[in-house]
C-alpha cells in the first residue's frame, strides 16, 4: 500500500514535480508521460509527495497513481 502522502496526490502535484525534476542516471523500466517529458514513475510519484527514496511505495503503485491521474504511463517505452 502506497504511503498516505503518496496516496493523497493530485494531477496537479505530478505536474508541478515534473517541472522541476532533475534526471536519474538511467531511464527504469517504468516511465509517465507528463507535459510531452518521459521520466521515471517511481522517483517523479516519491518527488511529488514529498517523500524519501526509501518510501515502500513502489512502481506498480506508483504506475497505477499516475494512471488514475490521467497520465499515459509506459513500460519500456511501450504504452501500458
């Protein structure tokens, strides 16, 4: 289960962390599609909440938060 912070996110949230995110070394296997940029699901759902890198919160959940947000979501550059 994603974290309360995590779960209590907005479309708006996402947005506003997208803006602002700074790139990873790799791309991972998970990506959203936010304002025409590819970035990393896990990483830009923790960013947004506000939470550590160590949060149990992970990419399947963190994919699913931003589908129900309205985000297009990939695995492997592929669209889920």
């Amino acid at each position: 289960m994603a974290s309360p912070k995590v779960a209590a996110l907005t479309r708006q949230d996402i947005i506003k962390a997208a803006r602002s995110f700074k790139g990873t070394r790799r791309m991972p296997k998970w990506t959203a599609i936010v304002e025409g940029k590819e970035l990393p699901a896990r990483p830009l759902v923790l960013g947004a909440a506000g939470v550590a890198p160590n949060d149990t919160t992970n990419s399947h959940q963190a994919v699913a938060i931003l589908k129900g947000l309205g985000f297009d979501t990939r695995y492997e550059g592929k669209s889920v």
